[in-house]
C-alpha cells in the first residue's frame, strides 16, 4: 500500500481534545471532541494531505496499557472519521498500546497502526518501563486474521532505550524477527534523518515503506521526502506543542512543501 508509490504520502498527527474518563477532561462531551475531530480532519483534507493518524495525547498521563472506555471512545470515533472520510489513509496510535490500537483499528476499518515505543526492545519513561508487545500483536493479529498493517517506530528519541541496539540493527530485527510492515525512523535533525535512512535501507533494502517519524516543517520536508516513503508531521503544524489543534496555515505551507516533491523521482 505505501511501498513504491510514485509519491511519497504526507500524514498529519491528530490529537483529539482529552476524552472523558481522562485525566484532562474537564466536561467535554465525546460528541463535542467528535465534532472537533471531524472539523480538523476537514481541514487536512482542504489542504490536500492524504491521511492523519489519531492519537490520544490529550489523554495523557498514560501507562502503556489503554484504559478499557479509551478503546471505546477511540473505536467510535476513528470509525465515524473512516466513514466521513474514506479516502482518507487512517491510522491509529493509542497510548503506547499496540494491542488496543490494533483493536481500535479493527473495529474502524483502519489502514494501519503506528506503535510508537514498544514493538521491540524496552525504554524507560515518564510512567515507567515499556516493554516490547510484537509477540502478543503478532498473535492478535492472527486471532483477528487482520489485514491492518503494523508500523514500528524504530526508536522513540524522547525516551532512554535499555539495550543499546544500534538504529540500524533495531530495523533489521523489527522486520525480520518482530515482522513489522512498516517502519517509522527519524532524527533529531535533518542530516541525521537522511543518513538513519540511507544506512537502513543497506541493511534492510528496499520493499519494507519507512516514514518520517517526525522533525519535518515547511522549509525541509521536499528534500527529506525524496528519502522517505511519507511523513507523519505533528509539532511543526501545532506550533510547537502537540497539544495543540493543527494550525491550518501551517497546513498550507507544509502541503506546498510536499507538493514540490510529489511527481519527483526518490532518491532512493
């Protein structure tokens, strides 16, 4: 599905407003950030992106595991923006819960899941240790007989990695151990972007799509795009803070970057 195709897809990150249940909601209703979520979706598409991923950062503090009334919510609204948008790629990321997102992304139609920290390998953060869930995902979606793809962030640059993998050998081992479809990959700056990929696509080749984890904005994503299968953007149109709702200028002016790669050939 995002493998070879002749341009590279543009996502944008979309954070709900705090569902009820969580620790920041203060009396919004689920149909209120429905209708929130379903503006913002709006506006990405005028804007010409050809997809969004849903996460529940306003949801936040978190544990790995998703609360049981998050996957409800979650699994509603994903599917009433499926059904609103359905040209629209969808993907979904829930806490940091492959599991639930994948159940989420079933009961949506979804087209993919990102899991964002803990597909492989064990990290350490604000609420505690993350362990690897490919085992169990991998036997949930043979339980499912799902078709929804499982991207695989190959490492969360927030987050201190126990093991000390390289970027390289955890792709390798996230594919053809852990048998994840897609990966996401990404630096803390440009240059560093462009060299993670070039170095995984020697050690993992070419048919696995890999996407920009993040680091893009408006001046450097039509370069890095002639690298990366697509490009998932989140602070850079949220003003810095991925709190925040998309802000629809930045939108534009990220899209216009995107649009002078479109048509182009890779690099790679």
């Amino acid at each position: 599905m995002f493998r070879g195709k002749k341009n590279p897809l543009a996502l944008a990150m979309i954070q709900p407003e705090p569902m009820p249940g969580s620790y920041r909601n203060q009396g919004m209703t689920f149909d209120k950030v429905l209708d929130l979520s379903i503006k913002e979706v709006q506006m990405l598409k005028d804007n010409g992106f050809d997809g969004y991923i849903i996460q529940n950062r306003n949801d936040h503090p978190v544990k790995q595991k998703a609360n049981i009334e998050t996957i409800a919510f979650y699994s509603v609204l994903a599917r009433k923006l499926n059904e609103e948008f359905p040209d629209m790629v969808q993907g979904i990321l829930i806490n940091w819960d492959g599991l639930a997102s994948l159940a989420v992304a079933e009961a949506a139609g979804s087209d993919f899941i990102r899991v964002e920290h803990t597909y492989t390998g064990v990290e350490v953060g604000y609420a505690g240790m993350l362990e690897a869930e490919c085992v169990d995902l991998c036997y949930l979606r043979k339980r499912l007989n799902s078709k929804i793809m499982v991207f695989a962030d190959i490492q969360e640059i927030h987050y201190e990695q126990i093991g000390g993998k390289s970027i390289v050998e955890n792709a390798w081992d996230t594919v053809q151990n852990a048998f994840a479809d897609g990966l996401f990959l990404g630096g803390r700056n440009k240059d560093e972007s462009i060299q993670y990929i070039k170095d995984v696509r020697k050690r993992i080749g070419d048919e696995i799509p890999i996407f920009l984890s993040g680091g893009s904005n408006g001046d450097n994503v039509t370069e890095l795009l002639s690298y990366y299968d697509g490009v998932s953007v989140g602070t850079w149109v949220k003003n810095g803070n991925m709190k925040n709702p998309i802000d629809s200028e930045k939108a534009k002016i990220f899209m216009d970057g995107v649009r002078a790669t479109k048509n182009k050939k890779q690099i790679i």
